[in-house]
C-alpha cells in the first residue's frame, strides 16, 4: 500500500557554532536528537510549520526561514511495511541571541551542540546530512 507522504518541517537555529537540538518523546525519531520540528497542519505552510514547531518545542520565536534542504523519509517495520512516511523541509531560521530555549511538548531535553558533538549523540541521517552540508559550506 502506497500513502502520500505527510509534509513535516524543523527549524535549524544555530548560536556561536552550536545548533539547537531537541531530544524527541515520540516516534518517528523518539530518544533521539533532531531539529525541532513536527508535522504541519492543514492549511499552513512548510515554513509556518518550522516556526510554530520550533516555538511550541523551544519556546524561541524564530523569523526569516530559508529553505535548507528537503527529505523524502518513509520509515518501515522489520516486516517492510510502510510505518510512517514525511515529506520534511528543513529551513535555517533566525532568532534573538539573547532568547533561552526551554524544553515543552514534544521534546523530552534540548541543548545547543557543536557538530562534533552532533557526530557523537543518536540523530537521524538527516540532521548529520544538513550539519556536514553547514560545515562544508563554510570552508
């Protein structure tokens, strides 16, 4: 059985080379860390998604989304069947330095990690794609 994908987007907000990360409660990616991000409700565009996502995950209002990267991201069970299925924008956004990051909904923890801390902690391939993807950019 074929389903459309459902659209999802996270925000990537970085402060002095540390990216805001959430540790997620609930699947698809559940006790690991990942942008803050969810599902978009009906209506409402990939970049409204990341924002109200990131503000109800982080309590940080963020502005000015920019579309990053896109990911096609089916997950199966062991016996191949079709679990879950996002279509997930992933957008850089921009935030008040001064803003402090307070875990709610969704995310369980939150910190602010460099990349070779990111290397190091359970994340989803995407969010190692877009970190390495960040770094290559600026060398």
């Amino acid at each position: 059985m074929t389903s459309l994908p459902r659209a999802a987007s996270s925000a990537i907000l970085e402060r002095n080379g540390r990216f805001l990360l959430v540790l997620r409660r609930n699947p698809p990616s559940a006790d690991m860390y990942a942008f803050p991000g969810g599902r978009a409700e009906p209506g409402e565009s990939a970049a409204d998604t990341a924002l109200r996502e990131l503000a109800e995950e982080t309590g940080i209002l963020a502005r000015n989304p920019r579309l990053f990267e896109t990911y096609d991201l089916p997950t199966h069970a062991k016996d191949g069947t079709l679990t879950s299925h996002f279509f997930l924008s992933v957008f850089l956004v921009d935030a008040d330095e001064d803003t402090i990051a307070e875990a709610a909904d969704d995310a369980a923890e939150i910190g602010w990690f460099s990349p070779d801390e990111i290397r190091l902690l359970p994340v989803p391939a995407s969010v190692l794609e877009c970190i390495e993807r960040l770094e290559r950019s600026r060398s």
